[in-house]
C-alpha cells in the first residue's frame, strides 16, 4: 500500500481548506463532495477537522491505522481523525497542557461516533498494565449505559444522543489514563412522554421489553408487547438493523463492568417500569358540590403495580393526582386538579423520575471511574454536544441549545484567534488584527442579567398575576425592540409590521450562522418545568431506596418555599461553567456533517450539506485562518521537500535548514511579500505559491524520474551483458565436460555387451549339456511306468468279468418280478375303471335335467338383472369419480364436474346445490363475530351504494376500521374522549366545507350510538353535537367525489347553524355505519339516504344549491369546490 509522507502527496482535492484557491462557498462545497466521492470523509481547516458521516463502515480505523498515525506530524498524513487524537494527546503528555475535544453538529452527523473513535484511539496509543486496562475498559463501557438512557431513534438517525454529554478523563504524568469525570446537559425528557412520528422513546424501554427474561420481566410487572404502554410509539417500535435484545444483553454487562451492584440495576430497571406504568394512568372527570371537576383514576391497576413497585401507599399516590396544595408562609390551600392539570402532573413526575434517575446514572458511573489518587492530573475533555439548530418550528429547546453553541463559537473564534498570535509572536512574525464578526452582542442578548431574554423569562415565570407566552413575547418586544439582532412583527421597530414572514406569536434571532424563527408557544411552561409538591412529598415517602435519593426537596421536615430555578437559569450556569473549563484547556475542534437525510452511503445534498457549513461557520474559520498566513512548515520538513528545486540544494545541503529554504526561494525568484520567516518555520502568505512549489517540485520529480530510469535502464543492461558473458564461458564448460562423459559412456556400454554376449553363448552350452543327460534318466522312467500300468489293467479286466456274470442273475429275477406286478396292476385298473363309469353317466343326467328347469327362468328374468347391475356399477362410478374431480371449498368457486350421463341431470344439480350450500355453512362457521359485523357493513353499503355511486368500486377492497385515531389511546384526545359517553363507533379527520369561499377545514369527526360530534384537530374542542335523532337525510352525489350534507330536522336544538356540508375519503363507510346506526335504534326512523347530483343545503337561513359537474383537475388537485353565487357551490370531479 502506498503510504504518504505529506498531507499535499497525491491529495484527493484539497486536504486542507486553508488552502484552497479560490476561496468561496461553492468551491468550498465542491471539494467536500470530490472528497466524500472518493471516500476521504475527514478534511482539515489548519487544525481543525471536518468529519463527514459516510453512513457505511470504511477500513480506516484498524490497528494498522492507529500504528500509522501514531507519533506522526500532524500535517505529515493525510487527514483524519486520529491525526487529531494524537496531536491531542502528545500536547497533554509531553508538553504538559490540558486539552478538550469540542464535536459538533446537527442530529446524524456523526458526533457520538467520532467521540468514540477518538477514546478508542487514546485507549490503544496509551500505556498497558492490569490496572490502567481497567480504567480504559471502565471509560468505553459508560458509553453503552448513557446511550441506552439517553439516545433514542429519531427521523435523522437511529441512534441520537438526546443530551449533551462532556467527559474529563484524566491521566498521570506518564500518559497513562487513571480515571474520568462526566457531565450532561439538557437531557431530552419531554421525549418520556410524548414522541414525534416516526421516532422512538429512549432505548432503554424497548431493550428492557424485548431483552428481559421472563422472570425479570415478571418481576417488574411488564408485558412484552409494546402496544400496552401509553409512553411508547408503535409506528417505529422496531428499528431495522438494531436488536435491542442484544443490546439490553451488553448494557446489563457494561454496567457490571463499570461497577454497577446487582441490587443498584434492579432498582434502577424498577424505575423504568414505574415510567412505563405511569403512562398507563388515565383519569376521568367527576362533579363536586361546589360545582369544580375534579379527576379521578379511571383503572387502580397499573397505579397500584406502580406504587407496589415503588413502595408507595396507594391512597396517597392517588392523592397528589387530584389535589395540589399551595403554601405561603403559615398557610396551607389545597386545590383539585382536573383531568387536563391530573395528565400534566402525571407527565411531570414521569419527566423528572426518568431526568433525575438519567442524573443518578452520571454520577454513579462517576463515582466508578473517577481517580482514585489526589495527586496532580493532566486532563483531556471530550465534549458531544448538540450542534446549531434551524427547524421549521423552533421552540425553548431549540432556543437554549442555540444559545449554547453561540457561547460555543465565540470561544472557539476567540482561541483560534488566540492560537493564531500566540504562534505568530512565538516565530517573531508581526501581528495585525484581524477582522471577524464578534457575537458577543448575541450573547449579551440571550444572556444579559437584566434585559437578557432568559433573564425576562425569568423574570416572567416569577411575576404575580397571569403569566402566558403571549405576555414573556410583549415584554421582549419593550425591551429589545432597538437591538439590531432581534426581530418581532409587534415589535416597536416600524420596519417589521409588515413582514409577513414574521407571525405575530413569534420572534427572531440573526445568531452568527444566520435568522431563526422562535415559536413563543410553551416557552413559560417549559422554563418553568414545575412538579407538584405533593408528588415530591409522595415520591419521598416511597420505600424504594433509590426514589428517596431522587426526591430530596420531598422531605417534609426540610419544606423550601422558595420556587425551585428555572430550566434557563440552570442551564444558563451550567453553560458558564463548561465555558470556564473550556478557557483552561487546549481546543481541539472536529465540526461533524450529515450528507444527506436518507442515512444513505453514496448520496451527497449539496443544499443540506451547505445549510450545515453555515450554521457551523467553517467559512468564517477558514478566513480566519487565512487572513494571515495561509501555509506554515518547519525548516526541515520544508528543505526536505523542495530541495530539488535548487542546484545549491540539491542533494545535499550541508548548512542550517533556515538557510537552504532561503537559498532556494531566492533561486525560485519567489516574491519576498509572498513568505516571512520565523524562529523555526516558513510562513506562506498565498495558497498560490504554495501551488507554485507544488507545481515546480512535480515537474523536478519528473525530470528525476526521468534521469532514475535511464541510469537504470544502463545499469540494468550492462548487468545483463556481463551476465550473458559469464554464463557462455561456464555453458561451454559444461558442455565439453558433458561430451567427453558421453564418449565414455559409450566404450563401457560396449564392453559391457560384448562380456554379456560371451557370458551368454558359455551358459547355453552348459545349459544343453545338463539338458541331454536330464532326458535320458526320463525316458527310463517312461518306460517302467508304462510296464507297470499295462500288468494292472489285464488283472482288473479280470475282476470285472467275473463281477458282471455274477450281477446278470440278479438282473434277470428282478425284471420277471416286476412283469408280473404290472399285470397284476393293468387287471385291477380296468376293474376299477369299469366301476366308475356308471357314477359319471348319473352325474351328467342330473346335470342336463337341472340345466333345461333354469333356462326357462333365466330367460324370463335376465333382462332385469343386467340392467339393475349396469346402473349400480354407473352410479357407483359416478360417485367415486367426485373424489377426483370435487372443486374447492370457496363458497366463489362456481366450477362442477361436467355431467357424465344424460339420465343423471337433476341429480347432478341437486348434488351441485347440496355441495354449495355445505361448504357455505363450513365457511361462515369460521367467522368470528368482528367479522361478521364487517361484511354485514359491506353488504349494508352494497344494497346503499352499488351502481349508484362511482366511489363506491374504490371502498370495496377497504377494511372499515372504524376508530382511525385510536381516540382512546392516543394521549392528544384524552380530553375529548372522556367528553363523549358512548362508545365511539367511527373517529376519522373530515373537511367541513366553508360556505362563503367552497374551502374545507379539517374536523375530528366522531360517531356514537346517539351522536354525531364534530371537534376542531388542533385542540380536541368540540363544535358541534348532534343527536341522531335530529338528522332527517343525508345526501350524496353519484359521482367519484367524497361530499356529503347532513340535512337537520326543522325545528331542532342542534339545527339553528343549519346544515353540514363535509368531505371525506372514507364517505361510504361514514354513511353505511350512519345508517346502521339510525336503524338499530326501535325509537327512531331510519335515515333517508338521498343520491343526486344536485340537492340543497340549509346555511342558517339561506338555502344553497350543491351541483356536481365533469371537470380537469387544477394544480394537481383532484375534487375543487367553488362559491358560484349566493344560492350556488360547485363542485369539479375530474
């Protein structure tokens, strides 16, 4: 692999933004993106460090690369995050100063990663040994137990940190790391209660459910489905990619390893199911003496396994949900909570118990791995915090994150500046000051301590009197009305009044990276962030060890009348206190940026990434950077690279660097204005000139390249010829050694055969010899042998002659024996045969007699028999026939085996009928009642609708869901639901048509067996009630619109507005189940359903034509409606 030795070899763009030329945002933009195509995500701008989320994992973070990086220069590699890892840690270990690692950037960006990565490399570069191993793994292992607590899945990534997190870890005079403090910030817990769609609660929820064994889960009275608990989303429940049971296996053994007691996390996963409980808490209004609401528990159950887990008394818990004591002084006033303030205090305790128990966390791990010696520490903080925030509704939280990272740029300009100086008087190089924007002036406006705008919200929330947003919103427009970076439409500055981008119930902030807009809504409340006395003093009184902890201001012997601070306020210090931490360290900046919103590899936005790039402000750091000198190199390094470019210099300078790099920049004729020097570095004004030398040195290296290969190609063919030479002398050699060894191979192979031939001819003659005299003792041999056998067979002759006389007697009586019982055995056969002969004559009389009676009768009834017989084996082949050829059981299928005779036509179709009919009966046996209901509704809306009204095909293939809010367990209509007594049959979003302009505005529409409601989306409050009884018709056009009115009886309560005239995707399924309705009910008539496309409306007074006609969409849009005149709307159906 090709390794670099300078951060300008082979660069893909521009390394370092410093010097780019030339400098503008497009260019700035364009070489990101060349950089991220070719998969260098990390860019520098002079020391700090532009980290791009590539969205895939690169081969960039190995051990080889933490051995390459290490002890190297920083400018000597090309960019990367453990270039700046290192520099950090060498400033801390060899020069002694502390340092802190700033990471930021927006939601996705990277930044917990990056934090990662740099702990991960100070882990492998510092010292080993059992001890420090420990403190390395303690410190890796609190990242698992805080992002379980405190990232959650959002629509930009799937792992946010919803807080800021900063960690000093700390280590010895050798480099080697002792032990660790961390401190959060703004912890998200708004998140507990409530979730944007689309996102998820805090991890810990879902790997607690999923992850838990069943008897952990037993214990903690918890159900694994997720569908079960208020607090949790269940459109993105499960995240692709992410197993939160493996994940719930890690944080377990992490918190083992960071030192957790086993009792300490059992109590700690008790409160997390005491959150998950509180959300199941709902409450129903009941009616005092005196006239108020009061709340009540509708369900004990999920109360009473909370406080069981807890250890708290039922009654009392019950209690602090429906009262609320106040005290001033000696006095003592108790109010009831209705529902709306019973859900806010519920989802205040849950806020702040999972708040508190995040805060708890912190500390425990702190408490693990902080130093265990007091001896003097060197430091390095790590700081991941959220980056500059720009949403399209910006509230409190976006306003103070903000706030934080203005705090956070005026420090990081002032240090670079600061940096920058220091360096230029360390070289002897003349200062000029620079010009910036200083934001100071926006921090003075946030945080001023008298007309600061968290010191009037401050102010506000302590006011007697009302308080509301509306009020915090006319003071800041008093108040800082003639501040040049504020803005408000009501505001005494004349030049915003007619702004219309500007709301009135907002107010704007130029911040250094550019105009945000605030929504004013909710910022006194979440300033505020109150929680009930009471719930603290029932919190305190739990048995549970670690909610007493929690809940210190609980204590009733320990009463604080005074109000706790405010959110801004403690934010406010706490953002003053990393300041002054900061100011005492070295900064190290890594500036994180998403490519895009996909969370896709490959996919750069250039519009998203540019958004970023402002808010961050690396523009005006890179001006910064360069409104001095734009390169700067030590002598060495620079002589070393450039020393080609001079003959003096090249290739060996024997004097000081200094003077070498001043030799070859007067040979170079380069301008004196273009470069300065220092004590121990080159300082170059101009990225072109450092492109000039670039230029020069890759046209000198040519020329070497050039001059390298021809001296090698001499060399290399000399080599060759010597070669040639030295191999033709010993070739030769060999050859005539190899010639004189053939020849005389040769002779010894015919000597050789000569002996053997010799040797041959005297064996044969021997061998001849030896044979002649073997075949005489042979033929002796023969000749006695055959002697012999003649002898013995004349005396064998002998004996079988007289054997053979001897055998030819017996022979002889044996055949007159056997003559004689053959006759005696013919003789007594024909006796016998003679015998039965008679018996089989008999035997066929009777035959013939008994065959001539039958034949009469089988011919009188033959002819029946065979056909009875036919037709059983036919029908029999029919029947058995059906168990190949039967059809399906779906009462749809219409197919039936062809008729195989014409005699079994009507048996074929009753068997036809009989079939359809039973496996109809099998089909509705598998019903359950919901779907019963369900097709009665279909069939119900065929009778209505079926070839008179277009729409209608559309509703076929669509379940009637009926409830498409989930009314009862979405949280936002609580209050509307315990409005509506009856069971809610249909809860949908309609359009209710404006008379005056045509224009619909959305509805909560709700249907009950007695009423028709309609509420407004936003706030749940309801409009309008009809009873059913009150409705005479609705009407509908036969078109493929979604209007339809519902006509009031005359004189009715509920009639005086007159008629609605509303709109809805889901018409037939409003209608049908509207319909049922009124004709269930034995008190009532049923409701007329009228179809045209043209009917009238009753407006108050007013009686208003509604016409349909044929018409082309406009802009897009499908169905328009249009106020023709006073007594006409209508309405366009493409």
């Amino acid at each position: 692999m090709e390794v670099k030795t300078s951060l300008l070899d082979n660069m893909i763009g521009v390394g370092d933004m410093v010097l780019l030329e030339p400098l503008s945002e497009d260019s700035f933009i364009e070489n990101l993106k060349n950089r991220f195509d070719h998969n260098e995500i990390y860019t520098y701008i002079g020391s700090v460090v532009i980290s791009m989320n590539p969205y895939k994992s690169l081969p960039i973070y190995t051990a080889e690369k933490v051995e390459e990086y290490r002890n190297r220069n920083f400018y000597e590699l090309s960019p990367h995050i453990y270039a700046l890892a290192d520099e950090a840690y060498r400033s801390l270990r060899h020069q002694d100063k502390d340092q802190c690692i700033l990471i930021t950037g927006e939601s996705g960006a990277g930044k917990t990663e990056a934090s990662k990565f740099v702990m991960s490399y100070v882990a492998a570069v510092c010292g080993k040994g059992q001890e420090v191993n420990k403190v390395k793994e303690q410190l890796l292992q609190s990242n698992p137990v805080l992002e379980a607590f405190g990232n959650a899945k959002t629509v930009r990534n799937d792992n946010s940190s919803r807080f800021g997190k900063y960690m000093d870890i700390e280590f010895d005079f050798k480099g080697d790391p002792l032990g660790g403090v961390i401190s959060n910030y703004l912890l998200e817990k708004s998140r507990v209660v409530k979730q944007p769609r689309g996102e998820r609660n805090f991890h810990i929820f879902y790997q607690l459910l999923s992850g838990a064994s069943e008897n952990t889960l037993k214990k903690l009275k918890l159900d694994r489905d997720f569908s079960k608990y208020n607090y949790l989303s269940l459109d993105s429940a499960t995240v692709n990619g992410l197993d939160d049971a493996a994940c719930f296996r890690t944080v377990r053994n992490a918190m083992q390893i960071v030192g957790f007691m086993e009792d300490e996390v059992q109590s700690v996963l008790e409160l997390v199911a005491a959150v998950l409980k509180l959300g199941n808490i709902e409450f129903k209004p009941e009616s005092r003496v005196n006239g108020f609401d009061e709340s009540r528990v509708k369900d004990k159950n999920d109360l009473k396994e909370m406080c069981e887990l807890l250890g708290i008394e039922q009654s009392v818990l019950e209690r602090a949900f429906s009262f609320r004591t106040v005290e001033a002084k000696m006095e003592k006033v108790s109010t009831t909570l209705n529902v709306a303030q019973a859900y806010y205090a519920r989802d205040a305790l849950a806020k702040n118990l999972y708040s508190r128990l995040f805060s708890w966390l912190v500390n425990r791990i702190n408490e693990s791995i902080k130093a265990q010696t007091k001896s003097r520490k060197k430091v390095m903080g790590v700081l991941d915090i959220y980056g500059f925030e720009i949403f399209e509704d910006n509230s409190f939280e976006q306003f103070i994150i903000n706030y934080c990272n203005e705090k956070l740029q005026q420090i990081f300009i002032e240090l670079t500046l600061r940096e920058e100086q220091e360096e230029y008087v360390r070289e002897g190089i003349e200062w000029t000051n620079i010009e910036y924007f200083n934001n100071a002036i926006i921090c003075d406006l946030i945080e001023n301590n008298k007309n600061g705008i968290l010191a009037m919200l401050d102010e506000e929330c302590l006011r007697p009197g009302t308080v509301t947003d509306e009020t915090f919103l006319d003071k800041l427009n008093t108040v800082c009305a003639e501040h040049q970076h504020f803005e408000s439409r009501l505001s005494k500055n004349s030049k915003f009044l007619t702004d219309h981008s500007l709301p009135h119930n907002c107010f704007r902030i130029q911040h250094y990276a550019g105009k945000v807009l605030y929504r004013v809504e909710g910022f006194v409340d979440k300033n505020n962030d109150l929680l009930y006395r009471d719930l603290s003093q029932a919190m305190y009184k739990a048995s549970h060890s670690l909610i007493k902890l929690l809940f210190p201001e609980g204590n009733p012997t320990k009463v604080n009348l005074k109000r706790p601070p405010t959110a801004g306020f403690q934010f406010r210090a706490s953002v003053g206190t990393l300041m002054k931490n900061l100011l005492t360290k070295n900064p190290n900046y890594i500036r994180c940026i998403k490519p895009n919103d996909k969370k896709a590899p490959h996919i750069f936005t250039e519009s998203l990434v540019c958004h970023q790039v402002r808010y961050l402000g690396l523009m005006e750091n890179v001006r910064v950077r360069r409104a001095g000198y734009a390169f700067r190199q030590p002598y060495e390094p620079c002589l070393e690279r450039y020393k080609m470019l001079c003959k003096q210099t090249w290739p060996h300078w024997r004097g000081p660097a200094r003077e070498g790099v001043e030799v070859f920049l007067k040979d170079l004729q380069v301008s004196v204005e273009e470069f300065a020097y220092g004590r121990s570095k080159i300082f170059i004004r101009n990225p072109r000139t450092l492109f000039f030398l670039e230029e020069k040195r890759r046209q000198c290296l040519e020329d070497l390249a050039t001059l390298i290969q021809k001296i090698y190609r001499g060399w290399k063919c000399r080599t060759q010829f010597q070669l040639l030479k030295k191999s033709q002398v010993v070739v030769a050699a060999w050859y005539r050694r190899y010639a004189q060894q053939k020849k005389y191979q040769n002779i010894r192979c015919s000597a050789l055969v000569v002996q053997s031939f010799i040797r041959g001819w005297k064996a044969r003659k021997v061998l001849r010899e030896l044979k002649y005299k073997k075949r005489c003792e042979e033929a002796v041999t023969t000749i006695s042998a055959y002697w012999h056998g003649t002898q013995a067979r004349w005396e064998l002759r002998r004996l079988k002659e007289e054997a053979r006389n001897k055998h030819a007697v017996s022979v002889i009586w044996a055949a007159w024996l056997g003559t004689k019982a053959r006759r005696e055995l013919k003789h007594l056969k024909e006796e016998a045969r003679r015998k039965n002969a008679i018996a089989v004559i008999w035997a066929y009389w009777l035959g013939l007699k008994v065959r001539r009676e039958y034949r009469k009768f089988f011919r009188a009834n033959a002819g029946k028999k065979i056909y009875d017989f036919t037709i059983q084996k036919i029908m029999q082949k029919y029947f058995l026939g059906f168990k190949k050829t039967m059809p399906s059981m779906s009462p749809i299928d219409k197919s039936w085996p062809a008729r195989p005779y014409g005699f079994l036509d009507g048996t074929h179709q009753e068997l036809r009928r009989m079939f359809h009919l039973w496996r109809c009966k099998k089909y509705r046996s598998q019903f359950t009642m919901e779907k019963k209901a369900t097709y009665d509704e279909k069939l119900a809306a065929s009778e209505l609708f079926k070839d008179k009204k277009a729409l209608y095909p559309n509703s076929v293939g669509q379940p009637f869901k009926g409830d498409y809010l989930e009314i009862t367990k979405n949280p936002k209509y609580q209050k509307l639901n315990s409005l509506v007594d009856d069971k809610v049959l249909l809860a949908d979003v309609v359009s209710k048509i404006n008379r005056a302009n045509g224009k619909g505005a959305p509805r909560l529409f709700l249907l009950t067996k007695k009423n028709v409601v309609l509420a407004d989306q936003k706030t749940g409050q309801v409009k309008a009630s009809v009873p059913l009884p009150d409705l005479s018709s609705v009407s509908v056009s036969t078109q493929n619109d979604g209007f339809f009115a519902l006509k009031l009886k005359e004189g009715a309560t509920s009639a005086a507005k007159g008629d609605f005239l509303l709109s809805s995707d889901r018409l037939i399924e409003i209608i049908t189940k509207l319909h049922r309705t009124g004709a269930a009910s034995a008190d009532r008539n049923r409701i007329k359903i009228d179809i045209s496309d043209e009917f009238l409306v009753l407006f108050k007074q007013d009686k208003v034509c509604v016409k349909f006609i044929q018409g082309a969409p406009k802009n897009g849009n499908g169905v328009a409606c249009k106020r023709k005149n006073n007594r006409l709307l209508e309405v366009s159906v493409p």
